[in-house]
C-alpha cells in the first residue's frame, strides 16, 4: 500500500506543494482509480447478479406425430402430350395476302387464319359455270333430237340406226354435263380454300410463312401448327414386374385420384385419370405404356414437357407421416429432431418408405406424439434447451435485457497523514 501510495505520489509532482498536502490530495485520487479499474471485471463476474438477464432458450416449430390412414402411391416419370394436334396446310396455290391471327394465341374450329389471293380461282370458277352452261345446252339439243327421232321413227322416216346414234350423243352430253358440274365444285371449294380456317380449337403455335409467299404448289404447304391443351395427356411406361404389381394394387385403391409433380417439385393442383393402358408389352424395352388424362384450364401443362406421375397402388392405416424437410439425411441413416420431455433437442433415429404427397411415410423410430422439429433448426443444437412452437403459431418475442443497475460509487476516504518511511 505504501509502494502504490509513493507511485502516486510520484505521478503528481508539485515541486511547490509541500509533502503533506500533496499526499492529501492523492490518496482520494488513488482510490478513485481502483475502484474504476475493478468495476468491469466485477460486471464480467460469472456469478455477478448485475451482469444481466441470460439469452431465452430458443424456438423452434414443431409438429405431433400422429398416425393417419393415408394412400401408398409410386411416382413414375412421365412426358405430356397434346390431345390433339392438327397441323394447317395450304390447298390450293397462291400468293399470301395476309395472316389473320396472332401466334400464341386461343382460336375455335372454323376461324380464317390466312387469306390467299383469290382472283385465279375467281377465274376459275367462272370457267366451270361457263363450261356446264355450254354441257347443259349440248345435252338440251341431244334431247330434242331424240324426241324428233323418236316421233318419226314408227314412220320409217328415220332408220334405228340414226335413232340409237342420237340417244347415245344424249347420254354422252348428260355425262359431260356431270363432268362440268364436279369441276365447278371443285374450283369452287378452292376458291373457299383461298381462306384457310382452323380445322381444330385450340393453341395456335409460329407460323411458317408471311405475306407475299408462294403456297400450295405441287404440295401442302406447311402453315402453323394447332393444339389442343384442354384436357392433356401424360404419356409414361412401367416395366413388366412393376405393372404387375401397379395393377393388383389399385385394385386396392380404385377410385383414387392420379396426381401430377412437376419439375419443380411442386404438386399440379388438379387430379387426373387413367385412361388406357398397352395390350401388349413393348419387347424392345420389356414395358407397359399408361396414358392419364389432366385437365389444363390454365395451360399450365404443355406438350413435351416431362412430368412425374403419382399413381396411387393401396391404402395402408395408421401410418406416421412427416414433412419431408424434417427428415435429414446422416452417416448412420436417417433421422427427426425432436424436443424431449425435458424440453432439449435430441435426434431421433427413423426409417422412411416412400411419399405420401409430401410427407415421408415412417415405418420406424416414432410411435405417436413426439413434438417433431421442422423449422428452426438453424438456431439450436442437440442437447440444448429449446422452446417449441407449433408450426404456423405466433412467435414470442424475446425477452427484453434488464437494464444494469447503476454501480455504486464508493465516497471518498477522508486523508490521513501518512508518515513516509525513514521520517
């Protein structure tokens, strides 16, 4: 104490102050700095109660697990394919005036697509009518003929033979009259062909040709492609042993729903049907193709695109499911983290098989009613303390930090008079 007292002393020389005083002064200083320099350990303490309130234990969503009746089901991959495709060809040859829709677009059985120039056919309709008039006016005087003949023929006036030649210039006439009257329907329908219509409802794709080109010679010109997307169908195959098994088990799930993945993952939200199956098995794969059908109101589905079909194939009972992002993957297999009775995370153990939409379907490891962590995980640590919330419920908030109380400063020791050794 002396020692620390003669370097505080010696911190505050006054060359003009005499020692007494000066130690009088210094002594409350000294204090002053001690308590100061011990007051942030003291808070640091471990077992300060003034250091402040501990960290909440932290939350963590969880579910009960509970056994409910629930379809088995497989998922086998799949591509989607239009009901209906229809592809528009020009009929008759001419030049491209103008397109009449918009690609991409929805367009009904019978609506103009494309308008060809239609002045050559015009002309050749107007040809055909000329040549059945002139057929029609030849078959009329052939009749008259016959008729006269007819009437002088019992009078000998005229010879069987000129009466047989009249007759059979009449029948040739009709039939050149027939002849002139199919190709005045024939040119006629190609002039209606001039406007080609949407043979199909449907989604109308790009089309393949613009104003100003040169179509229909010498073959069906190509124009843009139109299909049908409400419904669809998914096209997929099973091997031989698993169609085998597919078919004695919805047996037991008949009536069940065939449900739609998507690419993302993600569930299609409507359900479809099974249509057909293959009569026979493809010997070059050794497999059995299915078709189901899927509504697409909103063209969500489009053909091409590669799909995974659920099929349903029994119905199991009291079955424990799971959500999927519970389930974690590790060395030793598969496990859950539950919150124990004693509320500390813990890892649980499980075997899974297979999906139940989107839950895992355990077969071991849970028995019912353990409060199974799905959210939260980030935060907590097995063997820690965790609080446990339903999934979906409101969280608390974190406890607020008490404030620190205020440290009592300590008054100042009134100066003694402190006799230096050797004086």
């Amino acid at each position: 104490m002396l020692l620390s007292y003669r370097n505080a002393v010696h911190c505050f020389p006054e060359p003009s102050m005499p020692y007494p005083i000066r130690a009088t002064v210094a002594l409350p200083l000294l204090m002053l700095m001690l308590l100061a320099g011990c007051k942030p350990n003291a808070e640091k303490a471990p077992g300060n109660p003034m250091a402040g309130g501990g960290m909440p234990p932290p939350e963590v969503e969880v579910i009960v697990a509970s056994a409910r009746s629930l379809p088995r089901s497989v998922e086998i991959p799949g591509r989607m394919q239009a009901v209906r495709t229809a592809q528009v060809r020009a009929r008759v040859e001419g030049v491209v005036e103008k397109r009449l829709f918009t690609e991409g677009s929805e367009v009904k059985a019978g609506t103009p697509l494309f308008r060809i120039d239609p002045r050559t056919l015009q002309a050749n309709l107007a040809s055909a009518d000329a040549a059945v008039a002139k057929a029609q006016a030849d078959a009329t005087m052939n009749g008259i003929t016959v008729a006269r003949l007819r009437n002088l023929l019992p009078a000998k006036a005229v010879s069987q033979q000129e009466y047989d030649l009249a007759v059979a210039k009449q029948k040739l006439a009709e039939a050149d009259v027939a002849s002139a009257q199919a190709a005045r329907s024939r040119a006629r329908i190609d002039l209606e062909n001039s406007t080609v219509p949407a043979p199909i409802s449907g989604r109308i794709g790009r089309a393949l040709v613009t104003e100003g080109a040169l179509v229909g010679r010498g073959e069906a010109t190509p124009l843009p492609t139109i299909e049908q997307l409400d419904p669809i169908w998914v096209n997929f195959a099973q091997s031989s042993a698993d169609f085998l098994r597919l078919r004695d088990g919805q047996k037991q799930a008949a009536g069940l729903p065939v449900k739609l993945v998507l690419e993302n993952g993600r569930d299609y939200p409507m359900t479809g049907k099974l249509l057909f199956q293959d009569m026979a098995i493809d010997p070059a794969t050794g497999s059995v193709g299915l078709r189901a059908e899927f509504p697409n109101p909103q063209r969500a589905l489009l053909p091409g695109q590669f799909v995974s079909v659920r099929l349903p194939v029994s119905q199991a009972v009291d079955k424990i499911t799971v959500p999927q992002r519970a389930v974690q993957a590790s060395a030793q297999g598969q496990l859950v983290m539950i919150v124990s009775p004693d509320g500390k995370l813990a890892p649980q153990p499980v075997k899974t098989a297979g999906l139940a939409g989107n839950d895992w379907v355990i077969t071991e490891g849970l028995k019912g009613g353990e409060q199974v962590v799905v959210n939260g995980l980030q935060k907590a640590r097995p063997g820690m303390p965790v609080k446990a919330v339903p999934v979906g419920g409101a969280k608390s908030s974190p406890a607020p930090t008490p404030a620190p109380a205020p440290t009592p400063v300590a008054a100042p020791a009134k100066a003694a008079a402190v006799t230096p050794a050797g004086k």
